[in-house]
C-alpha cells in the first residue's frame, strides 16, 4: 500500500509524505494500520473528527438516511435532514447572532466557504480590498491562497488576487513589534491608524478576516483583549468582520465557536470541517444585512450532502449533550500545564500555548541567542524529528507554524485524561530521543 502511495500519489499533499501509514482501521482516538500497529490520532483530520473515527452516533445517522432511502445527493434541494440540521447549527450559535444570520451552504470544503465568504463581503459593501493576517491560513485555491499570510505555498503561483493587504497578527511569542505579551494593544493602534490613513495604500476593505486560534500558522491564540479591539475597529468603520471558525469551531477551543472566548460576534462566520461531522460540508453564516446577492449568482454543485448534514447534526447534539466544549477546556488546559512540565526538562521547547485542545509546542534551538523579547529561533527540522519520534512510538501528529517549527495537537474532543497522559508520556520520550 505505500509503495502505492509512493509511486503513484502526487506530491502535492503534506501528511501522506510525514506520515507513512496505510490505515487498516479506526476507532475512537485509535488508528490501527496493516500491522496491528496501534497510534494515537492527535491529528483528528487536521482538526475534523471531534468525535474521533466511527463513532456510534455519526454511524447511526448514516444509517438512518440509507434505511430511509432519503436522495444521497439533491444538489441545494430542500429535505427534512437539511432542515433539522440549519435548526440545530442554529440553536447552537450564540442567540443574538442566530436571531439575524442566514446560512448558506457551500461546495465541501473549507476553502470553498472562504471563496464564498469573500465574494458575499465583496458583493454585500461594493469593495474589492480585503485584509487578512499575517501567518494565516484560510485555504489552498487561487483566491484563498491570495488572503493567506502563509507564503511558502504561494511561491510557484504567481497572479494571486489585487487588493490583498496583510496586518500583523497578535503573536505573542513572535510579536511583529518585538513587545511580548503588550504587543497586541500596538497592534490594535497600528490597524486603526492604517485604516483610517489615506496614504496607507488601502482603501475602504470588503471585509477583514481573521482565525481566532491561528491554526496552520502554528496554534497560536489571539489575546481576548486584543479581539475586541478588531471588533470595535471593524463595527466603527462597517468593515465586515470575517471570522474563519473552519478549524477552531464546534467546540475545539473549548467553547462552541472561539469567538464566543471573547463576548463579540462575526459579521461572518465559516465553518467546516468538524460541522460534517466526519464527512465533508461547509457552510457561511451571516448577518442577514450583508445578503446582497444576486439570485445564482454563486452556485455549485456539491452543496447539499444529506450525509453530512446528518452527521454534523448528530455531531453538534452529542457535542452539547456531552458539554464537550467544557471538557475540551478542561482537557487543554491540563494538557499545556504538563507540557510546560516537559518544557523545563527538554531543552528545544521555547512555547507551549493554545486555546482548549489545540495546541501549540514551539521548537526553538536555544544554542542560538534570544530576540529582544526572549524569543528563539523556530527549529523545523528538530520539530519533523520530534513529529517522527513521536510517530515511531504510536502518537499522530502534525508540524506546522512559521519554519515548520511548531507542533501542533488537535486530538478528538472526546479524548480521555488517561488517554492524554499516555501521549505526554511518549511525546516526551520522543523529543528527548530526537535532541540526541
Ligand atoms: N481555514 C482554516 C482556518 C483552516 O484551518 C483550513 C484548513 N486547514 C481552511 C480554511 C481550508 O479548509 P480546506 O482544507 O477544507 O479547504
């Protein structure tokens, strides 16, 4: 099977290159590949299977829509499934958001709700400029790739979309200003200067998009304080704030949606991801001012996948019955105050952070000397080593983050304390062997 993958498979793809694994099975946080080999899942498909593989629920409500011969594809049709599954998104977003939001579904992907999301803004304010954030990630096609700070993807593509300005994102570790822990209150004044400058070189945005928790840039969490600030800025000036919730929503950072972490709400949301409840779907909620649209004018045809809505509802209910958006915070919380434990015994960790369980570990080389504010060089290379180890003794996870350097855990919300203890104790282990 991995010879297949290897002389068959395009290069394109990240994980199957990091990863050698054929999967025979999974369950739970469990992988099992050809050879009975057991791995804990700490990747969850980049942050998709709340629930981990197979769970009972989400096979369930397969099975409910094959027993019930319910139409497996209806284009954007109206059924049952999909209406039960707008009533139960809808009662788990914050009641005030819900009261004024219209919902519109997307192709599968979270890139295709981005495209989406940019064209609604564009379309709703009559403007073209949209702004982003440095180190951010919102997608892999031509257009969401423009609104990415990521760079190292763009680098073979070259006509990436006019008017895309790129703002300094509140990174603690790595402020762009050098000021630490404050740096995020200069950032608000630089954004609001910048906006309200005519020299600036940006003119009134369509929209302003930002991750709560930066996920592919490296799990990094922006400061509360410093979200409502992007809120008032945004609400001062009517610039549509689009939050990207494809990969911190549905309960990972320990609230239903991160933006909830700071009492304000998007004028935008994108989801997808943990939304399909294992199965690919994506949609765009939003404040029903901004819907300008034209009727067709943005129209597909993988936009209402019965499965998915049926598993995302059976997903968002298991979610809320089982208040796993607190366990979620609980389980985060203990899992960075261990992993600052190992900080102080290991020599290459420089940061450990996150928001619920998505978390980052940054690996730095401490033989080179700190930055102004304590900051050591991100160690890529030591981070795939680590990332390695760790898969050689049974935990899954990913690398990412500037230079590649930070590792990152999304593990299913539904993973246990003893089940965490086991990977920290590995994860140990693993970066000890690989700074040999
Ligand atoms: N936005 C964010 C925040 C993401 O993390 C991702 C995927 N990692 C995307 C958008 C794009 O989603 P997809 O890969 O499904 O296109």
């Amino acid at each position: 099977l991995l010879s297949m993958q290897e002389i068959r498979e395009s290069n394109a793809r990240s994980y199957p290159r990091r990863l050698p694994l054929a999967i025979q099975k999974a369950k739970g946080v469990m992988i099992t590949d050809m050879d009975g080999k057991q791995y804990f899942d700490c990747l969850a498909g980049a942050g998709t299977l709340a629930l981990g593989h197979n769970h009972d629920v989400v096979h369930e409500a397969i099975q409910e829509i094959l027993n019930n011969l319910i139409p497996l594809h209806t284009l954007d049709l109206t059924t049952p499934v999909k209406e039960a599954f707008v009533d139960e998104v809808f009662a788990s977003l914050p009641e005030s958001f819900a009261g004024k939001a219209k919902i519109q579904f997307c192709g599968p992907t979270g890139g295709d709700a981005i495209e989406a999301a940019l064209k609604l803004v564009k379309t709703a304010t009559g403007n073209r400029s949209i702004l982003s954030f440095q180190g951010g990630y919102h997608g892999s096609t031509h257009g969401t790739l423009s609104i990415s700070g990521t760079t190292s993807p763009k680098k073979h593509i070259h006509a990436l979309l006019p008017d895309t300005h790129f703002l300094p994102y509140p990174y603690e570790y790595r402020c762009p200003f050098g000021l630490g822990k404050n740096g995020h209150e200069f950032i608000s004044t630089y954004i609001e200067n910048t906006l309200d400058d005519p020299e600036s070189g940006i003119v009134t945005p369509a929209g302003i998009i930002v991750e709560i928790v930066q996920g592919e840039g490296g799990s990094v969490p922006a400061p509360i304080e410093w979200l409502k600030q992007l809120r008032r800025i945004t609400k001062e000036r009517n610039i549509p704030l689009i939050i990207d919730e494809v990969q911190t929503g549905i309960g990972r950072t320990g609230k239903m949606f991160a933006f909830e972490h700071a009492g304000i709400e998007p004028d935008v949301l994108v989801l997808s991801k943990a939304i399909g409840g294992s199965l690919p779907l994506s949609v765009v909620i939003y404040d029903k001012k901004l819907d300008k649209w034209e009727s067709g004018a943005h129209i597909g045809t993988f936009r209402g996948n019965q499965l998915a809505m049926a598993t995302g509802r059976a997903t968002l209910q298991y979610i809320k019955e089982h208040h796993l958006p607190e366990h979620a915070h609980q389980l985060g919380y203990y899992m960075q105050t261990q992993l600052k434990k190992i900080q102080q015994q290991v020599k290459s960790i420089g940061d450990v952070r996150g928001r619920g369980l998505m978390i980052g570990v940054e690996i730095v080389d401490k033989t080179q000397a700190p930055n102004s504010i304590g900051s050591y060089p991100g160690d890529g290379e030591l981070a795939k080593a680590i990332q390695k180890e760790c898969f050689d003794r049974g935990v899954i996870l990913e690398v990412g983050g500037r230079h590649g350097a930070v590792i990152r855990l999304l593990p299913p919300l539904i993973m246990k304390k003893e089940q965490i203890d086991e990977v920290l104790v590995r994860f140990e282990d693993a970066i000890k062997a690989a700074e040999k």
